[in-house]
C-alpha cells in the first residue's frame, strides 16, 4: 500500500549537488521512483555554479568522492586538490555511471513547498509553472548556494560589467589589460585574487577582514598511488575512518592540549603541519586552539611570522597579517592559498582597508570610500560570500521546518534513506519534528559553541553574523561544531528509539 502511495508520489529532492546525487541514488535503491528538482541547467550543484578563475576544493580529492565502489574504483584524479573543472568531469563522470539524469528536472527551481495536512502531501511549485504533489521532500540546498550580495550604496549604477564570484561570465569576458576591483578576500576572494593578478592591467582588492589563509601545498595526484591504494583497500579503510574524526577529514586534532606539549613539540608539529599544508594547521592542530584564547594566539603568532616573512613590503605587513589577530586563528574557515600573499608584492595590485576607509557608494565608474578617494575599474567582482545555511532554503518558502545540519552528506542521506524505509515499512505518511526537540536541538549547538571562541569574530557565515548588512535573520551558530562523532551519534540514536524528537502519522 505505502509503495503505491510513494509511487504515485514520488519522493522530490531539490537540487543535483553532491548530495542531492547521492540521495536519488540511495532511494532509488529502495525501488522509490525519485525526481530531482535543479535550478541550474546541469549536475553538480555548488560546481555547476562556481566557475571563477581558480575555483578549487579545499579538501583533498581522495575524501572529494562518493564512497560507492562502483564510482571510485575506475576514476582517476588528476590533482591532490581538483579544479572545478576536474570536479565537474567526475560528476559526468557519476551521471555516466550511474545513470542519474533521467530522473532530474533541470533549469526547474523550486518556488514554494506547502504541507497539506489532509492528504499528507507537499505541494511543490516551481518557477517554470510546474505544480506537483510528493510525500516526502528533500532539500540538498547546500550551505553555501545563495550569494550575498552587499548592500552598497548606488551599486546598480556601476555602468562597468559586475558579478558576483559565484556568477563568473562563461562567455564574453576578457580580463587582460582591465582594471578589475575584487570586494572580499574570502575563500573565493583569495582564489580570483591569485590567479586574476597577472592578467589584469590593474587589481584593486578591497579587503575587510584579513584572511588567515594556509598554503595549499598543491601536488598532481600520483596515478600509480591511487591504483596502489585501491589494490591495498586504502579507499574503503579512508571512508570508514572518516566519520569518526571530528571534522569528516583524513587527520584529527593532536591527543594532548596544547599546552601539555613541550615547547620543541609545538614547534616541531606547527612547521610540519605547515609543509604539509592544507587543513593540518587548522584541523590537525592542539584542541585548544579553538578555545583557549592565549593558546590561539601562539598559533597565530606562528601564522603571522610565515606569512610575513613571504611578503616584501613592510607596509603590507600590517594589513595581511597584523600584529593583533583580526579573530581568533580558526574559528572562520582559513582559505587555502597558492602564492596570495605574494600578490600584493606586484606592481599592478593595491589593496584597500575598507576597515579604514569603509566604502560610501558605487559609481558609474569605480568606488568611492571615505575621505573622498575614488578607486575606477571596469569591472567590479562581489566576492562576498554566501547566505549561509539556511539563505536557499528561506527562498523556497517553505511552510513548515527549520533544520540546521552539517557536512558529512553521504551519511546524512543514509540516515534520510533508511527514515523513509522505516516510514514506508509502517505506512507512515508524516514526519515532524517535535518542537522541544528542535529546541533541545538547538541548545545543544548553542552549549557546544559557547564553549569555544567563535563568538570572537565579527563576521562569519557559520553564525549568520556576515549578513549583518542585509540582516535576514539572527545571528547565532548554525553549525553543528560538537565534530561528526557526536552528531552520528545522535542521528543514530533518534533513529534507534524509533525517531524519538519526531511526531509520526
Ligand atoms: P566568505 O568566506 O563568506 O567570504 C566573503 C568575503 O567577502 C569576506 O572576506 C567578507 O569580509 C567580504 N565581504 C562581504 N561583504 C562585504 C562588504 N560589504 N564589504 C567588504 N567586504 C565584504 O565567502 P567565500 O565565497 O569566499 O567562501 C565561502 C566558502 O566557500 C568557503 O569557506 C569555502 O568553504 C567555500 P568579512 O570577512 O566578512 O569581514
């Protein structure tokens, strides 16, 4: 009976990102006949959209993937960190595999999602008039999907070509010999930075929080390890492993506090962690780094004299690595570099403190901050980040929930997979959270981040506190920061006690 209803039915899950992919394949499993809703016009979600020059992952390709072994064991990556480009072959790559686009509905963005009571079913409208009726609603937004974009004076006047970081031009946009100005020195921001420098005649970067970004430590991704690895069953041991570390990474924080290392240790492991850059200074430091503001600033001390000592300008010292931290090292996702702060050394690249000459409007032809400088370019890149979280899923208007998730996504849609079997086993139709649960929910990110030192950051989109300018709604942490252990282990626990925190009918 319940098959029937969820055939007739079927199961909508909003958008063709990474888990959006992996979640169709997982229900299709369950012989439910899923569709995909997307947006954009094709697979890959968060790489579909961003195509900035340099666009590349922050995290090493062999965590990068679906743990399917039918998916892993005939791709080969190229870099140790892919391009967006690399990551958008091995999504067609997937889609070849698996054969996932059959059920996707592209260039359809969904406009509105109403729960109707009697007959337990969404009411999914979309933007190009499709209206639909589905028992269970996914929604794989992702984070970081919907751009911010700051609310300056007169922007619309800027009679130059302006887009935001996520919005690059495909066609029709030739860099060399322009005067370009990039607000936001962000993950994206480093990224256009580094790699636009040397094209453009004129780089203005307009920077408000100084970026504590890590090298990269960039390398191809040897052909004969990864054939090695699959033979040794390395990928299966790597997947395994993963979700018992806190932060869904290859490396874990140090056993032992900081400040119970000897000072030769400290050392030793920070200049270690440094060559083998990436995440390890960041994800595999001392566990009170991130709330011992005294053992922060060791760690950021150490930061600052590397970086300092990369950039030739004294005068630039102050503004891209300043003696007193801009927030405390690590409590904002560092970008991850290759030769940034080397840019700023060039002829053809001058940085603005919006800090120290905020900028007062947009004109036709550049920026006015204050004091009366007029910055010109032709052509103005927003590289200011995202509504985090929840911004794409507000869009939807939703009537009904609120989630608050974080990033292991394979096994998060194992956890909704399994819900809509134990659903459709009992001939369920409704799935509620129970509004205490939400809350308790709620505390527990809140009590877990008190307790640590994100507070100490102006701005910052796992709070929601970036989007101060446009102020869409509180700021507090919507991340869950407890690492991937705890969060399991709750998911698996509600699951265990018959979804206990939610209401079923
Ligand atoms: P981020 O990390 O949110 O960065 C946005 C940047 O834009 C950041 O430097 C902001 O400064 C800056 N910003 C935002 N609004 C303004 C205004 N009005 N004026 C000046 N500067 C501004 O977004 P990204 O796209 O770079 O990276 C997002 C994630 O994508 C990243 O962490 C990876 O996981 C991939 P602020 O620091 O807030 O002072």
């Amino acid at each position: 009976k319940s098959t029937l209803h969820t055939h007739k039915f079927p199961p909508i899950s909003i958008s063709a990102g990474f888990a959006g992919l992996y979640q169709l394949y997982r229900l299709r499993a369950l012989g439910l006949s899923v569709k995909i809703f997307e947006a954009a016009s094709g697979i890959g979600g968060t790489w579909h959209i961003n195509r900035y020059p340099g666009v590349r992952t922050d995290c090493e390709a062999v965590i990068y993937q679906y743990d399917l072994e039918e998916v892993w064991k005939d791709w080969t990556w190229k870099d140790k960190y892919p391009s967006g480009e690399e990551i958008q072959a091995y999504f067609r790559y997937v889609d070849h595999k698996l054969d996932l686009k059959r059920d996707i509905y592209f260039n359809t963005r969904v406009t509105g999602a109403k729960w109707d009571e009697p007959s337990h079913l969404w009411n999914v409208s979309t933007a190009s008039g499709l209206f639909v009726r589905a028992r269970f609603l996914i929604l794989c937004t992702g984070s970081l999907s919907k751009p911010l974009i700051p609310n300056i004076k007169d922007l619309s006047t800027f009679e130059g070509r302006c887009f935001h970081s996520s919005h690059w031009p495909q066609e029709g946009l030739d860099l060399t010999g322009k005067h370009v100005a990039v607000i936001g020195t962000g993950s994206s921001g480093i990224q256009v930075i580094e790699n636009i420098a040397s094209q453009v005649r004129h780089l203005t970067v307009f920077q408000r929080t100084p970026n504590l970004a890590l090298p990269i430590n960039q390398s191809r991704f040897d052909e004969k390890e990864q054939v090695k690895m699959k033979e040794m069953d390395l990928y299966n041991h790597i997947f395994r492993r993963l979700p018992q570390t806190f932060a869904g990474f290859l490396y874990e924080f140090q056993p032992i506090p900081f400040t119970s290392a000897t000072t030769e240790a400290q050392r030793l492991l920070w200049e270690s962690q440094w060559k083998a850059g990436g995440f390890h200074f960041w994800l595999g430091n001392y566990p009170d780094i991130f709330s011992d503001e005294t053992v922060n600033r060791e760690a950021y001390a150490f930061w600052r004299s590397k970086v300092r000592a990369r950039i030739r300008n004294p005068a630039l010292h102050e503004k891209l690595a300043p003696i007193i931290p801009p927030h405390p090292f690590g409590i904002k996702q560092p970008g991850l570099e290759q030769g940034y702060f080397e840019v700023f050394d060039r002829e053809n690249v001058s940085l603005v403190d919006v800090k120290e000459t905020p900028i007062e409007q947009v004109t036709p032809n550049g920026l006015a901050v204050r004091g009366g400088t007029i910055h010109t370019f032709d052509i103005l890149v927003l590289a200011t980040g995202f509504d985090s979280f929840t911004g794409a899923i507000i869009d939807i208007d939703i009537r009904l929930q609120r989630p608050n998730s974080t990033s292991v996504i394979p096994r998060q849609s194992d956890w909704i997979t399994d819900c809509l079997k134990f659903l459709q086993d009992n001939d369920y139709t409704r799935i509620e959270t129970k509004r205490d649960a939400e809350e308790a929910w709620r505390y527990l990110i809140l009590e877990i981040a008190s307790k640590r030192l994100w507070h100490k950051c102006e701005s910052s989109w796992y709070t929601g506190s970036n989007l101060a300018s446009t102020n869409t709604r509180p700021v507090e942490m919507l991340a869950f920061s407890g690492g991937l252990p705890l969060y399991l282990e709750k998911c698996a626990e509600a699951a265990d006690n018959g979804y206990q925190g939610f209401e079923l009918s």
